[in-house]
C-alpha cells in the first residue's frame, strides 16, 4: 500500500502541535522568595497599626492545569511564629477570581503572579 508522504508529514505535524499545546496546559508555576517589609497585626478594630521590619519569605504556586494556586508568608527570624499568612487562589485560565486565608492579598502575591502573566486587575 502507496502511502502520502506530504499527507503523513501534515498529521505528524498536527500531532506535535496538540502535543506540545497539552504540555504547555499542564504547567505548574513555583517561587520562593524574600523580601524586607513593615509587617504589623491587624483587626478590623485596630486605630493604630506598629509596624515593625521583618524579612519575609514568600512561597507562591500556581497549578495552571487545575486553575489553582497557593501561598505562604512568613517572618524567617520566628520562623512565622510571630507572623504567618497562607492561603489559596482561584483561576479562570489566566484571571484571577478568588483568594482566601487572608484579608487582604499581599502586594509581594500579586506582583509574583503578575509577572506570570496572571490577569489580577480585580485584586489592585
């Protein structure tokens, strides 16, 4: 059996492409870093916030394949005995939709997802 060799290439050529699509939706985004901040506790009562500088190490992950994320933050002196943050995040492909575990999302979470190419309009 004559087969077409220009008609095989093409299907090959499509295979690789789906292929390779796939394997970029499978991806799975990962980052630690440290920063220096004025960190402070604080309630939805508090009139005065002391701030103190604290070096924090943040931890941030995005599953793209499942459309969720994490993070933690921590204080390295205590070890996050003295502060401590976590919480998970919501994705509509590459659009932020939801967060929890905190009040606010820490700016340092966003820029992180930010330069990921996440969408976090609707968290600045």
């Amino acid at each position: 059996m004559h087969m077409n060799t220009k008609h095989q290439s093409v299907r090959l050529h499509t295979k690789i492409y789906i292929t390779i699509k796939q394997l970029k939706i499978m991806e799975k985004l990962e980052k630690s870093f440290k920063k220096t901040m004025h960190v402070g506790y604080e309630t939805s009562m508090s009139p005065y916030i002391k701030r103190e500088e604290k070096v924090m190490e943040y931890n941030v992950g995005w599953d793209k394949d499942k459309d969720r994320g994490w993070f933690e933050m921590y204080d390295v002196e205590s070890g996050g005995d003295d502060y401590y943050g976590e919480g998970g995040l919501w994705f509509n492909g590459d659009e932020l939709t939801d967060y929890d575990g905190v009040f606010s999302l820490d700016e340092n979470v966003i820029q992180c997802l930010k330069d990921w190419g996440a969408n976090v309009d609707d968290f600045v």
